[in-house]
C-alpha cells in the first residue's frame, strides 16, 4: 500500500480523513503467520504520518488475526 495514494484516497468532497484518523488497517498472508520486514517498514511509515490505530495481519492459513503490537493473536 503506498501511503501517499492512501491519503489521497482518504480525502472525499464530504470530509478529510487523515491517517491519524484511522483506527484499524488490516491486511493478509496467505501462507506466513509473521509480520515482514516490508509490513514493519509500513507501520513505521504509518506512525510517521500520525497512525495511531491497530495494525493487523489476516492469515487464511491458520484462520487467525495478528496484532503487530501484540504479536499475539486476537
């Protein structure tokens, strides 16, 4: 996810959003239960630009969901 594009996306005729408004972003894997290196890159990048809201991971492999936080599951 390019992050620029994000916010570009974020911004409607009706409201801004911003990235600091986001509350969960949640993405998936299809084999790999672990976060990668690009996924801390991105949440790095996200809190740069004010995220403060739940990164999560979706594996289809073990039906679980990830917090990179809590690097548990949820």
């Amino acid at each position: 996810m390019n992050i620029d594009d994000l916010e570009k996306i974020l911004k409607t005729p009706e409201k801004t959003y911003r990235i600091k408004d986001i509350a969960i972003i949640i993405h998936n894997h299809f084999l790999d239960d672990k976060f990668s290196h690009r996924d801390w890159r991105q949440y790095r990048d996200l809190k740069n630009r004010g995220f403060n809201g739940l990164f999560l991971m979706y594996c289809h492999r073990t039906n679980k969901t990830y917090c990179l936080e809590d690097k548990k599951r949820i």
